[in-house]
C-alpha cells in the first residue's frame, strides 16, 4: 500500500506502451476505458516508452488502434529523448552510426544530426532495438567506439514482449557490444533519469502527484522511484506476480490489468 497521496488524487501519468497498452499489435484490455477515464478527471498523460523503433506517427496509430485517444504532445520515445540529448549535452556530435530502425534514425535526423555510413564518420554511435542487425553492424560500432566514439543506449530493456513471446531487446545489442569495447554505454532510456524528467516537464504535474505506469520493475519502477515519482506496476507484461514476490524492489501500487486499474480510480482506492 501507497504511503503518499492516494491513487484518486493523482494528477498526471507517464505510461509506458508495450506490456501497458498494447502487446506487438495486439491491444491489452481496458486502453479505451482508462483513456476516457484519464480525460474525464482531467489527469494529463504522456507515453513515454523505451521502445526505439516506431515513430511518433506510428505510436500513435498503434496505441489509438487500441482504443487510446493520445495526441502527438503525449508521445515521448526513447528515440526522440536520445536524439534531444546529443543535441543539448552533446553539441560537438554532428554524425551518428545508428544501429535501430525507423523510429531512431527519424529522431536523430529531425535533430539535425548526419547518419554515419561507417565507423570511421562517426563521432557517436547510438544503439536501439534491431530487428535487422547484422554481423557488420556491430563490427562497424565496435570500430567506432574503440576509436573514442560516444557510446549511448536508447534503453537497456534486454528483452521485449511480442505477441508471440519475450524476445532479443536493445540490451541485447548493447551487451555484446560492451563485450566487444569495455566499455558501458550511457543509457537514456528508463531507468535512467532522462526520460522521465523530459516526461515530467511535458506534463507539467508535481512529481508526488504524479504516477508511472509500467510492466518492469527493473526500468519503469526502478526509474520512477529514483526521480521521486509514484509507480503502478501492471502484470500484462514483462514482470509477472511471481517475480514481484521475488524482490525487495516495490511498487506503490499492483494490479493485475488496466481494468482492475480504473476500477480503484473510480472508488479512489489508495
């Protein structure tokens, strides 16, 4: 049980995509009803996933095919906060070797930055989830960063739900690249703080009044309690009830589906 204010008065939620509201294609339960909830009470909402590879234009065909009514503002990818990084912290990077897909290399170049054909062009190399990777990907990312490159990792998730199973994530890739250079990339993406502060500036909500709803406890959870935030786990993802009882690592709140979610908002249960 929750020590802080309780669930009912919560004024804004970051929620995560895959695992929450939809799993590969396929829409979880209750995405229209907790959507037409969170607009009736007025609590403002950004999706701010880890996944790196859609767009914010297929984000929201994915997540509005499920029953969501998100708004381009709601959308907040690894991607787009990894590409808003190098441009902030990093000014001296002009050309990235991206190993991803559509959703990374469109933030990186709506950020003005030049994609790396080779490891010699680059000056970061920026890793995502990869459906397509080959050996000569990460031959040419080895290359680069043991030449100095900045090594950064739109998120760490070494797994990912699909419809047909848990599946390779860009941790992945990031570890046999970290095998290959010894060295450990700087990760964006949740746990990592920058994610969630760039989620919380879009929301403009208090941070103890505002909640992260996930399916990991390792990046949702973990992240959100590290920036101050409330956390609600979901079980229709990637942690299960098992796992939960497992570790010390807890949730403000559990619930089984976002059904069982809305049902303690519309009693004020917390």
């Amino acid at each position: 049980m929750s020590t802080g204010p309780p669930l009912a008065d919560l004024r804004g939620v970051i929620l995560d995509m895959d695992g929450v509201l939809i799993r590969g294609r396929a829409a979880l339960p209750g995405v229209q009803e907790f959507f037409r909830l969170l607009r009736a009470r007025e609590i403002s909402l950004v999706i701010a996933s880890n996944n790196s590879t859609p767009t914010i234009e297929q984000v929201l065909e994915r997540v509005n095919a499920a029953g969501a009514d998100a708004r381009p503002r709601e959308i907040l990818t690894s991607s787009q906060a990894t590409a808003d990084y190098i441009k902030e912290h990093l000014p001296v990077v002009h050309s990235v070797y991206a190993i991803g897909e559509e959703g990374l290399s469109a933030a990186l170049e709506a950020d003005g930055l030049e994609l790396a054909g080779n490891h010699r062009q680059a000056e970061a190399v920026v890793v995502g989830m990869c459906r397509s990777l080959t050996w000569e990907m990460l031959v040419e990312a080895t290359l680069a960063i043991r030449a100095g490159a900045h090594f950064i990792g739109t998120n760490p998730d070494r797994t990912f739900p699909s419809e047909i199973g848990i599946i390779p994530g860009a941790g992945s890739i990031l570890a046999a690249l970290q095998a290959a250079t010894d060295r450990e990339p700087l990760i964006i993406g949740k746990p990592a703080p920058y994610l969630f502060r760039a989620a919380l500036a879009r929301l403009g909500t208090p941070a103890e009044l505002t909640a992260v709803v996930g399916d990991r406890l390792e990046t949702d959870i973990l992240g959100g309690h590290n920036v101050g935030l409330r956390t609600i786990l979901v079980l229709t993802g990637v942690t299960s009830a098992s796992q939960l009882s497992g570790t010390r690592l807890r949730p403000d709140w559990t619930f089984d589906d976002l059904p069982a979610l809305c049902r303690a908002l519309e009693r004020g249960a917390g």
